[in-house]
C-alpha cells in the first residue's frame, strides 16, 4: 500500500519523502487539496493519507470532509500534519474522520514510523 502526503511546503515534503523511503514506504505526493482528492480517488492502492490543513485550491478540513464522505475513499486512514496547534481544530479534525494529529513541529523519524505501523490499511 501507498501512502498519500498531501503537503504545499516543499521542505516538508521533501523531508518526508526521505523518510518515508528509508523506513520502506511508497509515498505518492500532492502539493494541493484538489490534487491530493483526484489521487486518492484514483489509485486503490493508498493505504494511509498525511494530510496538511493550511492548502491551496482546497484546504485540509475540505479534503478529510470529501474523503470521508465518499464510499471509495471514506476507509481510508487519514492522519493530519499541520502547524496549527488548537485544540479546537484538533478536536474538529477528530471528529470529521482523522485518525491522528502531528504537529509538524514535533514530528520525527520515529514519530512519523509509528504512526504509519498504528494505521497504514495493509489491505
């Protein structure tokens, strides 16, 4: 299975793709909501979906509310990396279908290979 990061900050991304690829992991990247959405309703083979809630075109909370809605994509994992640290938006993505929530501040090899052992749908 794949793993679907949708990210606009090409650091991050690039940061992740690197682990990503070290801990054995295919990942497939989009740099925008809408992208993030066509891919994940386009190849079967995501089993995990990082996705940031500051995006272009279609932000975070738009995307998880679609992927969730949809019977195709809705069992999907999905877990949220963003900068925003409230509790409410934590609470609110929570409640809308993520599984978890990173803050890209914290986040590490071993956080990032953790999660991806804790939800990655191998099926």
């Amino acid at each position: 299975m794949k793993i679907l990061v949708i990210e606009d900050d090409r650091l991050l991304s690039d940061v992740m793709n690197r682990i990503l690829k070290f801990a054995g992991y295919e990942a497939i990247f989009a740099k925008d909501g809408a992208e993030g959405l066509k891919i994940a309703k386009d190849n079967d083979s995501i089993g995990l979906v990082f996705l940031d809630l500051l995006l272009p075109q279609k932000n975070g909370f738009e995307v998880l509310k679609e992927l969730k809605g949809d019977d195709q994509t809705k069992d999907i994992p999905v877990v949220i990396v963003s900068n925003i640290a409230e509790e409410a938006k934590i609470k609110e993505c929570k409640e809308n279908g993520a599984l978890d929530y990173i803050i890209k501040s914290n986040i590490s090899v071993n956080a990032l290979k953790d999660t991806i052992k804790r939800y990655l749908k191998t099926s």
